[in-house]
C-alpha cells in the first residue's frame, strides 16, 4: 500500500509544480503584450489593450516630406489640419494622413517636434520630444490604454500615454513629454492664414494609403466605444466635440454645445491663471490663450476621452 502512496505523492507534486509553471508562465506573459514589457508599468497592465494591430502596424512617419501648398495635393477647403507654428514657419498635417499614421516624428530647422493623432479618441497633440538633452523618436505600439492610443520611444522603449503626455512603463516611467499648442484648422483658413510661408506634410508617406478614405468610417458620430474605458459620463454624447486645458493640478473643459450657446468670446479661468477661449464653429474648433494672448497647449477631443482622464474636471456652462 506504499508505493500507490507514493506514486500518488509524486503525482500530486508533479501536478502542482506544473500548475505552479503554468502560473508563472502565464503572468509573464501577462507582463508582455506587442512584445513590451509592462512588469514595472505605472498603470494596471490588465487596462493595457491590445488594439488589433501590431507594433508598427500603424506606420510612423519618421521622414516626413513637406511640400507648397498647391493645387497638386488632393485636400479639399474643408477639409481639416493640425497645424504647428514655430519661428514664422508654418506647418500642415491633414488629418486624412493622421488617421492612417497617428505619430509624425519633425525635424524643424530651430526644434523637433512630435505630432500624434489617436482617431479614437479624437486627440492631436504636439509635444517637444527632449528627454535629458536627447531628442526621442516615436513609433505606434499598437496598444492603447483608456481608448488611448500609447506610442513608444525607439530609444528605450518605453510606452507613453498620448492624452497623459507621460510614459507608463519601461525605463522612462513616470517622465512626461512637454506638451507644444498646435491648432485644428480648415485646409482653406490655414492657407489663408500663413500664406506663403506654410508648407504641408506630403502624402508621399513611402505607403500606400487613400488619404481621402478614413478607416473609421462613422465613429467620430457613433455613441459607440471600440473599447472600453475606465470611466464615464453621460453628461454629453460620447463624441461631443470638447476644448479642455490642465494647470497647477486643476482640468477644466469647455464643450463646443456650451460654446456655441454662450457665443463670443469666453473670459475664465483655470488653476489661478487668467484665461480665454476662442469658439471657431466652423471648423469646429476652439483656442485657449494666456493674457498675454499666447496659445497654450489646449487639447480638442471627444467628450469621453476628455472625461476618463480627468473625471474631476470642471466643466464651462453656457448662463
């Protein structure tokens, strides 16, 4: 009666030292999705989604070519860009090469700057991207965290939160981007405003993509969410068009339906600091600027992205 004992004994420690194996194994690979490691991520690693397509399945444009406005590029006057000003040059990146891209990396003749566009979330922000004297190059991970897209750094592959403008794993955790103000502008006001100066990102990516076609279809009208987040408000339709502004720990958003009702000019302030909005229903857009009527790096987005990163924000009210 011994030996079945035994052998029992031994299954019974086999069995538990592979259960043991297959535990560990499956929270390491917990710690890796699209080949990054989130063991020391800032952020739960379980709100780190897979979005569908690989790293660098969404091409970066590391070599952006810039070209005369000119009746050769296919843009329509309607149709929109982010556009960053630096030093009297004025530069253009049509939403229609966004949409496929997500991450321009810039080299200007007095700076670098990092363009990004999440088409979920409806996000185009610009950032210095110099850490400790070294300028980083982005790439698209492929992963998002609160429907957010998360870009990467080639030099230490880190994983940065867009909306956040800080890295949420690898060595750079915790460090955050430099936000710079960039505008949503009509393809037509924005070659009206800078003239000749302004030069815009050319659809010769080195990909083959109709720039004219968004792979979205509806969604920027949808109340529909491809993922979900980690907070929600019903305040307003998901996708409602907002302007919302963080400072000295205080958000505030200024949603384009309390803008449109309000009209005008909008005199506020946010974190102590004196400020005023400029409603453009237009485009439809909307500028935040200092008293000393400097664009500040305010950020256009949709009403639930805006929401789930700042679920405290105050929020502007037409009267």
């Amino acid at each position: 009666m011994t030996a079945p004992a035994t052998t029992a004994g031994h299954w019974l420690l086999g069995g538990a030292l592979t259960l043991t194996l297959l535990l560990a194994a499956g929270s390491g690979l917990a710690q890796q999705k699209n080949g990054f490691d989130l063991s020391g991520a800032i952020i739960p690693p379980a709100q780190i989604l897979q979005g569908g397509p690989p790293r660098d399945g969404i091409p970066a444009i590391r070599e952006p070519r810039f070209e005369v406005p000119g009746p050769s590029q296919p843009w329509q006057a309607n149709d929109l860009m982010l556009t960053f000003d630096a030093d009297g040059d004025s530069r253009a990146f049509p939403i229609g090469i966004l949409n496929w891209h997500e991450v321009v990396n810039v080299r200007l003749p007095t700076q670098a700057v990092l363009i990004t566009f999440c088409p979920l979330c409806g996000t185009g922000i610009g950032f210095d991207p110099v850490i400790d004297g070294e300028t980083l190059t982005f790439g698209v991970s492929g992963l998002l965290y609160n429907s957010d897209l998360l870009m990467y750094d080639h030099q230490t592959e880190s994983l940065w939160s867009q909306i956040e403008g800080r890295a949420v794993s690898g060595p750079l955790a915790g460090r955050e981007l430099t936000p710079v103000p960039v505008r949503h502008e009509l393809w037509q006001a924005w070659r009206e405003r800078v003239g000749a100066s302004g030069r815009v990102l050319s659809t010769d990516t080195g990909y083959g993509r109709d720039y004219r076609q968004s792979p979205y279809g509806n969604y920027d009208r949808s109340e529909r969410l491809y993922f979900p987040v980690t907070r929600i408000s019903r305040k307003y339709h998901p996708k409602t068009w907002v302007l919302g502004w963080s400072h000295r720990g205080e958000a505030k958003v200024w949603p384009f339906p309390e803008l449109a009702e309000h009209g005008g000019v909008v005199q506020d302030s946010v974190g102590g600091q004196a400020v005023t909005v400029h409603y453009d229903p237009a485009t439809p857009s909307a500028e935040l600027r200092d008293s000393d009527g400097a664009l500040l790096p305010a950020t256009r987005a949709f009403w639930f992205a805006w929401y789930t990163f700042h679920p405290d924000t105050a929020i502007f009210e037409a009267k």
